[in-house]
C-alpha cells in the first residue's frame, strides 16, 4: 500500500506525481516538503480507486494500513484518533488528477462522538463550537456517505432556528444543537434503518469508501465527459488533521490568488473571514474582507501569507490559487493549485512571467488557451451588466457558440425588414428559424444572428463568422413564426417569453446566451491596434497580444491560412496575419444584391445560351473582386474554388423572392416557378452541385477560369506576385477532376496567350468526398495539391446531415457516442482515418503533393494538434479564428516535443 504521509516539513513521496497522488494531495505534499505549514495528514492514491472499482469493495489490507500511516498524523499532531484525550479530527476528501469541483462535497470533522465530542470540550472548554462541529459532521456524512437528501438536515436546521429565534447559524445555542444533533441522528436511522455510526475508523471506511465511489456518480461522470478528463483516472483520498478557522476572533480563513485572476495584474488578490470555517466564504452568508485587511487584524500572519504565496508562485512558476485557514493565530495552508483566470489574464499573466524570467516563451505560448482569443478580439458585453442580466432571470436561452462576440439590437424576423430597419438608423438583430443566402442582406445589416435551428457548419454559422458577426445557432428553445413576426422562447425555468418584432434582445456569441433586452458591449484594443486606431504600445493587452503571436510564429510547422470570399474578409485575414487564403467559396461572391439575381438566373437557366448570358454578367463581378484579392494577398498564395453550392442554397422560395426575382432579371414568374420546381432535389447536399456542375456545364467552369487568369493577368501587370490555386469541388472520381482540368487547361492557354503573360498557377481539388480519400493514388495524379473540406468529409464518412444533425447529435455527445462535436472537432478514428489513408495514397503517387484543410475543423485548436500530427502543410479558417490557429499550432508543436 503506497499511502504518503505528510506534514512537518515532510513528505514521504520525494516526487509527488499529479496523475498518482491527485492534484490536491500532490500539492499538499510538495507544500510540506517546502516547509510551508499544512495541517498534516495521508494521501490515498489514485490506483487503490482503480483497485476498488474492479473488485467492486475495498481490499481488506487497506485499512488496517491507513491506521498505521494515521500514526503519523498523531505523532505529528500530538492528538489521537478515536481517544477522547485530545481527539484527533481529519477531514476527507476527494482529490482528482484534474480539478473536477463539485463532484464530491467535503466531510469534515470525522471522528466526533459522545466520548471525543465530550474530549473536546474538555479540551477547548466550548461547548457550543464543537456540538455545532458535530452537527455539521452529521450533517456531511448523512448527506455524502449515507445519501440522505442535504434538503432533510436543512428543515431540521430552520425548524430550531425558528423554534430558538436564531437567525444565523452562530446564533444557536448549546440546548439547540443537542436537539438539532438528536433530530439528525433520529433522521439518519429512519433513512438507512441503522444507527448513525459513532465508531470512528468506521466512520473513516465508508467516508473513504464513499469517496471512491463518487468517481463513478453521475454528475462526476457527465463533467469527466463534457471535460475530456479520463476515466482511468480514478479518485485519490486525503485524509488531513482539521484545523479550525472558527475558534473566535483570532481564527479565520481565506481564499487568494497570487495575480489578479481577472485582470492578470501581478498583486496579492483575495478575501477572508473571521472566526469562519471555508463553507462561509463559498456560502456568501457573511461579506469577506479584502485580503489587504488581514495586515490590520493579525500583521504576523499577513506576513507570513506574503512570504508563503511569493514561493509558492516562484516553485510553481503559475498563478496559484491558494486557501488558508489560521487556528487561534497560527497559519495554515489547505490547498494550492493553479488558479483558473479570464482568457485576458492569461495573456497578461504569461507575458509578464517571461518578463520576470519566471518561464520561457515557450511556456508562456502553453499558458494561453488559443480558444480564448477570440473573446480578447471581439467586442464584448460589460461584464457587470452580464451578471446582472443573469441574477436577474433575462438570460432567455442558450445555444450554439457559433460566431464570438457580443451584440444587441431589435429584433427582426425577416431580412427585409432588417434592411427597413437599418435605413431607419435602427440597429436590428436577425432572429430566424434558420438562414439562407437570401439572409445575406439581411445578416448584413444587422448586429448579429439568433437561429433556431443548424449546427457549426449552418449557412448562418459559416456566414456570419466569415462577417465577423456575434451568432448563436441551434437554439432549439426557440420557435420562430417569421410570417406573423413574433418568436416564442421556453427558458430552461419553463417561462414562457414572446419576444415581438421590435423588442430588444442581446446574444453572446462567445457563450451562446441570449438575453432579453439591450447590453452594454465594449471594444477590445487588440482589434483596434490590428485597425491601427491605437499603437499597440498604448495597450498592455495588445502589447502582449502581438508577442503572443510573435513566438507562436518561431514555433509553428503548420502554415495559416483563411476562408476568405470578399476583399474585404482577406484584408482582415492578412491583418491577422494569414498567410494566404486556403479557400474562396466563389458562390459566395454574389451575395451582393446586385449578384444574386444573376446568379440565379444562372442556375435557373434552360439553356446553354440563358447560362452564358448569366455568366457574362458574374464574370466582372468576379475578375474584380479576384483582382483585389491577389492584391491582398500580394505574394501569397490564394486557393479559389470553382462553384459548388447545393442549387436549393440559391433558389426562390416565397411568392414574394419569385415575383422580385422576375422584375430584376426580365423573366416571367411562371417560367421561374417551373424551374425552381424542376431543380428542387430531394437531397441537395448529395445533389447537383460540386464539380458536377462544371461537368454538367462547362460554361461555369470556364467562365470562372477566365476570370481568375484575367485578375492574375492585371495583376501581373501591376507587379503584384500572384499564386492561384484552382481548386476543383466535391470529387470522388479521378475522371471527374481530369474532365475538369482538361477544360481549365485549354481555356487557360488560350487565356494566357491572349494576354501574352505568364502565370505560375496550380490545380488541384478538395477532398471531401470517401471515394476521393480512398483513391487518393489517382487522383493525385492530376492534383497538385488536395484540400481536406472536412465539413462535407464529416458528413459522407458519418453520413450526418451538416444541418440537420444538431437535435441528436446532442444526445449522442451527452451518451457519449461521439465524444466531441464531429463538424467542430475532427473525427479521429473515421474521418481522420481518410485524411491518414489520402495523404498516404496520395503522396505515394505524389511526393510534392502540397496538402491543407479548409473545413470548420481547420480553426480548431485540437484538431489543429491531430493535421500538425498527419503532416499536413497548412490549416485555413475563418479570419477572425487565424490567431487562435497560430496559437494553436505552435502548442501543437509543443505538445508534440
Ligand atoms: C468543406 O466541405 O469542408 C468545405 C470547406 O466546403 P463547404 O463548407 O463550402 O462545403
Ligand atoms: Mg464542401
């Protein structure tokens, strides 16, 4: 039995090993060992979990063993346990390798009973403190060993409150507690049918017993899930002498971080009570002094405080987050761990500590979370009105986290009307059962997108990313009645809200919330030294923003790429440092109201001569917007895709988009009914789109090289270095990108020569379909280089639907089925297993084979580490997630070292 003792300076594991012993009974050791004081006591460690979970009971050697390493701990404190002369008391708890709070309460004081109960009284000559100690023991056992409801001690508790006119705890007198003790007991032997056990080594056996068990709870489980914390892990048990911060006004106790845990600010940050044991700080019955006050009340112990939290951050080279408890004026340490603080901490908190040569960069780039940057770029709500808006129930509901940022506006459940508004100087905010590209205008004008219904990848998801704008999508409590311009909100208390057009909601991209009512936001500085509105000097957040970034560079393997469609999102993206565009969706080009109804005109076409009339009007719009892309991207490569949208994406729908669709492009409503119903797929995602419609018509295809050679021709001309990279769509078949490259070969000869340039462009294709990835040989064959469109890849590998898988894909993530969301975080085992074999095929046929992902997963920090691992050459993703990518894969480095 490998149990450590610790204590007075000791520790008898020399090398303390989170994964062995827990974070907490670690700490507790290495805090000994530094001869910082702690109450002393044992650490059972994680592997006896594991032994009781496969036998199913404790092995019969263990506890004899904990009551000879218990020995320790009563030499050590010079008390004894289960002897009423001097009772030693312990506390147990559980301690996971990953701080999992909340799995398991605390049970302190074990060890009382009527002989130690009498011991102690003797001892500390204070009745009242040491029934209430026992009272609350009870209390603890009941609830957390013997599972008796927390609500049946509290009635108690109130009933003599009110019976003795006590309005807080302290308040109740010895008579009181004697009755409230024989109350819990009566209740403890109503609910198991035994007698509350007064035998302390039982009491220890099943408090041990119950903390191991608690690993498999449910709650402890639905958090390992949600965290991705392991479940081999296993619990361990610290079993620490009490002290008490309760014995009058020379005791206390306290909370405290060695920086600001909001702000990162290096300065001693905390609060305590007096005479108050640590449920009353986390209670919030009594309000805690500032830390700073403890100098006041008992100088020595500030004193030593100070010393002790400066060497604890200087052995742990982190912010730690400290708790303390001080007995009749001497200090001790309960716990110590690295303190949990605000993405903007983080920074602060990791560049100040290469400053002071605490760490290395390269530590520091590990102590950002690269998924909190986006929440230092984007605007966010005043973070008093947030929690204001929650204590005050007008958080209405809470979706998918799908574009960061905070935005409020009125709300608006059609995009004309968001328009109407916005001409008005109104500021709405777009509420749809979902989007499409006749949402574009709409989404446009407005501050931000509430969908109910879509997932990562929905068109508004996609869309309003690529605009930087706030989204929450698949906000399933949300029913929206567009044509009668209300939507109908159940909040998770069963409160039924209308919210009518006109009213005012807020959403929070970041965490998905969407409140009712208009919020106070505020700019970052890091966007606005990135605009060059402030020096960046000016900023100490982006100040550190751009050393962030500047050692993340030095580190990283994976080239930065982004999605970027408009010259304006490639601006964006090159001041967020991408290193060309991975993937321009060119359907998205004629978002424009001035485009779109050409492009539908070009879908709805009937013949060859209708269609290339179309194109002739597309192809200005898209040789500029391609022009001033290469010029964004001077010198770096730009990967455009030729069209592929599922057609349903482009068609009318109501009566009212037909009937404005026939004015515009001079064609009868009738004729555009017809075709709309002649094109209507019954599966458009497996439909009529991809490069199935530049096989179908080659007229697209050519168009849309002409348009790209002709831009990189000016372009040229103007001296601006220019790489296109045309990038087929959705193929599954060799022949179907050698079809496609034959023609883009011919028209570009003929292109190329009819402007006498040179131009040093690619062809390659995206792989996004399984045949693809399984024959990636031949394909590579005419490809030269493959993009991994891991949206379209997810959904053909699982064969879920990108839109429509969100209501059960929830149940599948909280069984535990996927044990991510698989259109944000690549699928290992399935789609990465394609990504494995089509980079092995291909690269086999090709060695020079340059390979990158465009899909949502491309900006997604642990997928990021799985394409670091495969070798792929770059990520792209959406220009606002590119700093979180080239933090990501440097970390991806890091790890992998
Ligand atoms: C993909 O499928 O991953 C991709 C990037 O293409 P789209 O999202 O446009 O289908
Ligand atoms: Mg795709």
């Amino acid at each position: 039995m490998d149990i450590v003792f610790f204590g007075n300076g000791i520790s008898e594991d020399p090398n303390p090993d989170k994964i062995r012993l827990g974070g907490k009974g670690s700490n507790l050791c290495r805090m000994a060992a530094l001869g910082i004081p702690v109450p002393p006591g044992i650490v059972l460690p994680t592997t006896l979990c594991r032994d009781y979970m496969e036998r199913g009971h404790l092995p019969p050697e263990l506890m004899p063993s904990v009551h000879e390493k218990l020995k320790k701990v009563e030499e050590a404190t010079g008390r004894h346990f289960a002897n009423p002369h001097k009772p030693l008391l312990v506390s147990v708890r559980s301690g996971a390798p990953v701080s999992m709070p909340g799995m398991m309460d605390t049970i302190l004081n074990l060890g009382l009973n009527a002989d130690t109960l009498k011991g102690m009284v003797l001892e500390t000559g204070d009745e009242r403190f040491v029934l209430d100690s026992y009272r609350r023991f009870i209390q603890m056992f009941g609830d957390v060993v013997l599972g008796i409801p927390h609500h049946s001690f509290e009635e108690i508790l109130n009933h003599h409150k009110k019976k003795s006119d006590a309005v807080q705890d302290t308040d109740l007198k010895p008579a009181a507690l004697r009755d409230i003790i024989d109350d819990y007991r009566n209740l403890v032997q109503k609910g198991t049918g035994q007698p509350f056990p007064d035998d302390p080594f039982m009491q220890l056996r099943m408090a041990v017993e119950a903390v191991f068990r608690s690993w498999n709870n449910e709650r402890a489980i639905y958090y390992r899930r949600l965290n991705h914390i392991p479940e081999s892990y296993g619990t361990a048990v610290n079993v620490q002498s009490m002290v008490f911060g309760n014995m009058g006004n020379t005791s206390g106790t306290g909370v405290c971080f060695t920086r600001n845990p909001s702000t990162g600010e290096r300065k001693f940050y905390g609060e305590f009570l007096i005479n108050a044991q640590g449920e009353d700080v986390v209670a919030g019955i009594r309000t805690p002094q500032k830390i700073e006050e403890l100098e006041r009340e008992m100088p020595d112990v500030y004193r030593e405080l100070l010393r002790i939290q400066a060497l604890l951050e200087s052995h742990y080279r982190d912010m730690q987050d400290i708790e303390f408890t001080v007995q009749q004026g001497k200090l001790y340490l309960l716990q110590t761990r690295n303190g949990k603080r605000t993405s903007a901490a983080s920074l602060k908190i990791a560049c100040d500590m290469v400053d002071e040569k605490l760490i290395d960069p390269r530590t520091a780039l590990l102590r950002i979370e690269a998924e909190g940057l986006p929440a230092l770029l984007a605007p966010i709500f005043d973070p008093t009105e947030v929690n204001a808006a929650r204590s005050e129930k007008r958080v209405l509901a809470k979706g998918l986290n799908a574009g960061p940022g905070a935005a409020s506006g009125y709300a608006v459940f059609q995009s004309a009307h968001a328009v109407e508004m916005a001409a008005k100087g109104k500021t709405p905010l777009l509420v749809r059962m979902e989007t499409s590209p006749d949402d574009i205008k709409g989404m446009q004008h407005s501050s931000g997108i509430l969908t109910a219904r879509g997932g990562m990848t929905s068109h508004a998801a996609v869309v309003a990313r690529g605009m930087n704008k706030p989204c929450v999508v698949g906000c399933s409590a949300l029913i929206v009645h567009e044509e009668h311009g209300y939507a109908d909100i159940v909040t998770e208390e069963g409160r039924h809200v209308r919210i009518n057009e006109g009213d005012e909601v807020s959403i929070d991209g970041t965490s998905g919330e969407v409140f009712v009512g208009r919020m106070q936001t505020v700019d970052s500085d890091i966007q606005r030294a990135m605009r060059g509105e402030i020096d960046p000097a000016s900023s100490w957040m982006a100040r550190d923003f751009f050393q962030v970034m500047k050692w993340a560079d030095e580190v990283r393997r994976l080239r930065v790429r982004a999605n970027a469609d408009t010259p304006q999102d490639a601006n964006v993206a090159r001041s967020f440092g991408a290193e060309g565009i991975g993937l321009c969706r060119t359907e998205h080009m004629f978002f424009g109201p001035e485009r779109l109804p050409f492009m539908q005109q070009m879908i709805l076409a009937r013949t060859q001569e209708e269609r290339e009339l179309a194109l002739k009007r597309l192809l200005p719009f898209q040789r500029e917007d391609f022009e001033r892309l290469f010029e964004a991207m001077a010198g770096y490569p730009v990967t455009i895709r030729l069209l592929d949208p599922p057609l349903h994406e482009f068609l009318p729908h109501t009566d009212e988009q037909i009937a404005e669709l026939s004015q515009k492009i001079g064609v009868t409503e009738e004729h555009i009914r017809e075709r709309a119903s002649t094109l209507k797929e019954s599966n458009p995602m497996l439909g009529h789109r991809g490069c199935r419609l530049g096989i179908t018509y080659p007229e697209i295809t050519r168009m849309q090289v002409r348009a790209i050679l002709e831009a990189a021709c000016k372009s040229r001309k103007k001296n601006i270095h220019v790489h296109p990279e045309i990038m087929v769509p959705l193929v599954g078949h060799r022949k179907e990108l050698s079809l496609q490259k034959e023609l883009l070969e011919v028209e570009a000869k003929r292109l190329l020569a009819e402007f006498d340039c040179h131009v040093d462009y690619k062809i390659g294709t995206m792989i996004e379909v399984p045949r693809a990835a399984l024959t990636a040989d031949q394909i590579a064959i005419d490809a030269s280089f493959f993009s991994f469109g891991t949206n379209d890849l997810t959904q053909m590998t699982l064969g879920f639907s990108r839109d429509d898988s969100e209501p059960f894909l929830r149940e599948y993530l909280r069984l535990g089925v996927y044990e991510r969301n698989p259109f944000a975080t690549v699928d290992e085992s399935g789609v990465g297993e394609m990504i494995r074999i089509a980079l092995q095929k291909g690269k086999s046929a090709r060695h020079d084979l340059k390979t990158g992902v465009c899909g949502e997963q491309g900006g997604d920090p642990t997928s990021i580490r799985f394409f670091n691992r495969v070798g792929l050459d770059y990520v792209s993703c959406s220009p606002y997630r590119v700093p979180v990518a080239r933090l990501a894969a440097a970390q991806a480095v890091l790890a992998s070292e």
